[in-house]
C-alpha cells in the first residue's frame, strides 16, 4: 500500500500515540518521539515497522510522538494513519485480518 496523503492518527493523551504518515520517496523514514525511548525505544520501532511491513508501505515519513501507547495501540493507530492517507474509510481488515 502506498502513502498518498498526509495523515494522522491518535491523540497525544496518555497511554496514547500520534501517529502521522507522509509521502516519501527513499523507503521509511520513522521518527519516534517519547517519554520512555530508553526503556521502550527499539520495542516501538520493531511494532511499528513490522505493521508498515503488514500493511506492505514501501516509502514514507513516519511520525510518532508516544505517550505510553501499547503495543496493540500503536497498531491500531499506525494501520489508522495508513488506511487514512489513502481515503480508505470503510470495511477496514483491522488488526489480524492483515496478512
């Protein structure tokens, strides 16, 4: 799937995340804003990735700013920002249903 428009996805409440995608060119850009990168960094960049693999987005700039999201969270939100950008609003595959 390819990202066609600016999207955005979450809250910056807690235990929640934002999630933006943007249009690129030169595989993933993932940026990632958050209060425990220390403790969970690598844990968000893996869940992240692997639903941008699931979802088979080639290209992008993606956005986080975490607020303590869980992994299932960050998903939802991802997969939301995704289906978003490219005006997909209905009988959405959410969750297991992808790949």
């Amino acid at each position: 799937m390819e990202i066609i428009n600016i999207a955005l996805a979450g809250t910056l409440e807690s235990s929640d995340a934002q999630v933006t995608v943007e249009p690129g060119e030169n595989g993933i850009e993932l940026t990632i804003e958050s209060s425990v990168i220390h403790q969970y960094g690598n844990q968000i960049r893996k869940v992240v990735l692997e639903t941008l693999e699931r979802l088979d987005v080639q290209n992008g700039r993606v956005t986080i700013i975490d607020k303590g999201a869980l992994d299932c969270t960050l998903k939802a939100r991802v997969e939301c920002a995704v289906y978003r950008s490219n005006g997909i609003t209905e009988n959405l595959p959410w969750g297991g249903v992808i790949k």
